[in-house]
C-alpha cells in the first residue's frame, strides 16, 4: 500500500493551568510560592534594622504603629504559616540531598528527616529563649 | 482472543484518537466493552482492536512491565497500561490519550526521537576509565559499590516520568528525568571514567539546572527509580565541583 | 555544549533554604506573637537590636532568604509565565542590594 502522507505529528499544547492538574503540582507551586513570604519577611527584617538605625525616636514610632498594628502581626501569622510549609518541605526533602551510605544500605531517610526537625526544634528553642 | 466472560457488566473507555492523513485535530472515541475482573487498560485495547475497531494504533510488547513500551495517560495520569487495573477505575470511564508532552504520531502512539537521541547526548552507556583486553579480566566491583547506583539503573525508558514533568512540557530542550538519572547511574558506577565527558551536557543550561524538583518524576515512574533523587544529587556534585574550580583555580580537577 | 554557571545562585538558593527553613518561623514568632502578647517589650527588642551577634544572625538571615526566594520565585516566573532574562536580573538584584543594604545598617545603625 503506498501513501504519499507526510507524518504531521499533533503537538498538545501545554495549559497555563497545569499545576492545577493534580494535587502533588498544586502542593509544589504553594511550596515555591513560600519563596514570596521568606522572601518578604526578610525585607521586613531589614526594614526592622534600618528603622533601628534611625534612632530611638522613629524606631519608638516604628513599635507602636508597625510592630504592634494588628494588621502587621496578621500578615506575620500568614507568613509564619507559609514559612513552616517551608520548614516541612525542606526538612522532608533533605534525604534526598544527603543520601548516607551504610554498607550496601541507604541510612534510613526518616532517620535523616527525624534528625532535620530535630536541630530545626532546639534551634527555634535557643532563639524564642534568647529573644524573650 | 476468547470473548470475555461476561457477566453483563461493562466497561466504557474514552479513547484519544488522531489520525495524521485525516485529522486535522484530535478526538475521543467512545467504546464500551465487556468488564473483566482480571483486566488491565491494556488488555481492554487490545480487546478493542481484536473485537471492535481494528484502525486503533498503540504500542505493546511485553505486557509484563519490563519493555516500557505501553505507557499512555490514563485519566490523565502517565501509567503503564500492563499494570493498570481496569477494576482501579471501573465503574467510572477510562480516559486513555497518548503520553504527555510528545508530539503525536497516530492515536496512542507518540514520537520518541527527543528521548532517545537525550540517552545518545549523555552517553548512557558505560566508558571504563582505561579499556582493557579481555585477557585481564573483568572489570570487577564489589556489592557495595553496585548499590551506589543500582537504584537508577532499574530504568525501562518508558518515559512516563517525560510525561509527568512539566519542566519537560514547558522547556522541550531540558534533558529530562531518565536522562540524567541513566547518566547519574554511570556516573555513579565504579568501573565508569566518563563523569566529565557526560557532564558538559547534564550540566549544562539545558540539564540538572532547569529542574526545579517539582518530583513528579519520581512520584510516576514503575521502577522507583527516583530521577527527582538522581537530579538533585547531581546538582549537588556539580554545584561542588563548579565552587571548587571558582575558588581553587589552581587546584585543577580533583 | 558548555557547563552553566548556575551553581553560582544553586548554592545560596540552598544556603537559604536550609537557613530559613530552621531560623524564620522562630524569629517570626519572636517579631509576631511575642510582640503581639507583650511578652517582648520596645527596650527588650531595641536591647536585642543593639546586640553585635543578632545583628549578624540578621544579617546572615536576611541575605540568605533574599537569595533563596530571589532563586525560586526566578523559577516560578519561568515555569508560570515562561519568562527569562530581565526576571532574573530583578530577582537576584533585589538579593544583593538587600544583602549590602542589611550589612551597612548592620555595621553603621
């Protein structure tokens, strides 16, 4: 049988939606979107060391009307939010990064992830501690 | 292939059908067949082409799970259809389209150059560090250094993970999971000597640095190969090395 | 086909994300709650602020998250919008200036 046919492949198009395809993609791009928060509260964090900077007077205002603004600690409270999902993702993520070898064995990842959250528990500790 | 014993229940699979002579876009076809306990997805194709409509093209072999040839989306997910029960999904319609992110050929059938000529670019093969006459011996290895990368080399190139990675659907060019994870695997073995050679090409712009680990990947592949784990550790070695070279210029390779 | 300098953003991308990933919810928590209940007062953060160590563990928090995020939101305008380019420049320029901005408050304040 002879065709003269040429193949004209069907190239599907790719939706601007697909991280909406299944719950594995939707849960990615909220763990890339947590950039937004950490990324937000550090320049909040400079923003506290600049005004700090400024003198007693403009940080003394920078308290009451920032700091204290219930706006402020909401939005903070959203971001803290944000930024445990990041803490999860990472600390579940970090035996794939550090595979430790045992012999013929791979360490046991919850091993690793145990270890993670550990230091990541004792370090907030020693901040909270510090701080208040 | 002998009717199925019916109990009068069926099945109804909607099935992505493109014909390149006549079609100019694709479309579903609808069929209903009888529903059998024991089936897989691929099992009720071929049922289809034996018994209903012999012009639906899709690729087989081994039906065992070791070919990789049989991968579609079903309900839009990137299986296996020998290891897809029919009974996972029944009584709900099966949504059977070819593998994501590849151009189609005809119905089920996609074009698998890309992959293949990204296995030649990054020698997935292995390249002993000095070739040796078989009059001494083998290359020898002990069972822990067969560990190491034993993991990655369970790969069938069914390029499910290909389907699964939108990096891939967005950036065609991106070497892609198998890929890197086939040159992690020599990269890894010990009897290999062609890290660097392999490494102008996964890491390069187009390789490990478009991954942005979304681990879909791994998520879907059958072997539990984990490409995500592949790409990331290579990411690591080679984010070492570039450091190395920044900071150390004198040092030359290590 | 030639070896990309990406490492260059990788490594503090990493840095960050292990760094804030274990430090922020902690500090959040110090500036958020602890402030929002009292229980740190305006003379007990300024005592803090005039602390050379926290000003470093500042300054190391600022400037990693911004390298962080700067790297992953660069990947998210590609994968979202798939764009390239100026993106990155703004990105990751945002992460130096801020990083020399937190270093010469930190020194000068």
């Amino acid at each position: 049988m002879a065709t003269e046919t040429r193949p004209r492949p069907y190239v599907r198009p790719m939706p601007a939606t697909w991280w909406l395809h299944n719950r594995y993609l939707f849960l990615f791009m909220v763990r890339e979107l947590t950039a937004v928060f950490v990324g937000g509260y550090a320049l909040f964090l400079l923003l506290l060391l600049y005004r700090f900077a400024q003198g007693p007077e403009r940080f003394h205002a920078f308290f009451e009307n920032t700091l204290q603004s219930p706006w402020v600690i909401g939005l903070q409270v959203v971001a803290l939010l944000f930024v445990l999902y990041h803490t999860v993702t990472t600390c579940n993520a970090a035996p794939v990064l550090m595979t430790v070898w045992r012999g013929e064995e791979k360490v046991d990842p919850r091993l690793i992830i145990g270890a993670n959250y550990a230091v990541w528990l004792i370090l907030s500790l020693l901040i909270i501690l510090v701080a208040i | 292939m002998a009717p199925p014993s019916s109990d009068g229940r069926t099945v109804t699979l909607e099935v992505f059908r493109y014909s390149p002579e006549q079609d100019q876009e694709p479309r579903f076809q609808t069929y209903t067949i009888p529903f059998r306990e024991d089936w897989v997805v691929l099992d009720a194709l071929n049922y289809i082409k034996d018994q209903v409509d012999g012009s639906l093209t899709y690729r087989w072999s081994c039906r065992m799970g070791v070919c990789g040839s049989c991968g579609m989306m079903v309900n839009g997910e990137p299986k296996l259809t020998c290891a897809a029960f029919v009974k996972h999904y029944y009584p709900a319609t099966i949504r059977v389209e070819p593998l994501n992110n590849f151009p189609v050929l005809r119905d089920l059938v996609v074009n698998i150059e890309d992959f293949l000529h990204k296995l030649t670019e990054v020698k997935a093969w292995l390249i002993p560090k000095q070739e040796k006459p078989v009059s001494e011996g083998e290359y020898l290895q002990t069972p822990e250094q067969l560990a190491r990368y034993k993991q990655f080399s369970m790969c069938i190139n069914c390029m499910l993970c290909y389907a699964a990675c939108p990096v891939y659907g967005l950036e065609p060019k991106f070497l892609g999971p198998a890929a890197i994870a086939l040159a992690q695997r020599y990269n890894l073995d010990s009897r290999d000597g062609a890290r660097d050679q392999r490494a102008e090409v996964v890491a390069s712009s187009e390789g490990i640095w478009e991954c942005t680990f979304i681990g879909e990947c791994s998520r879907v592949c059958p072997k539990n190969v984990d490409p995500a784990g592949a790409i990331q550790q290579a990411k690591v070695s080679n984010a070492q090395e570039w450091w190395r070279s920044v900071l150390m210029p004198w040092g030359g390779k290590k | 086909m030639a070896r990309s300098n990406e490492p260059l953003w990788w490594v503090p991308f990493m840095a960050g994300a292990g760094i804030s990933a274990f430090l922020m919810p902690a500090t959040i928590f110090v500036t958020a709650i602890a402030v929002g209940l009292g229980w740190i007062d305006e003379s007990g953060l300024r005592r803090l602020l005039s602390n050379p160590l926290v000003r470093v563990y500042l300054v190391v928090l600022i400037s990693l998250s911004l390298f962080h995020a700067a790297h992953r939101l660069r990947f998210v305008l590609i994968d979202l919008l798939t764009a390239r380019g100026a993106l990155s420049l703004i990105c990751y320029g945002t992460a130096i200036v801020g990083t020399l901005a937190a270093i010469l408050i930190a020194v000068m304040g």
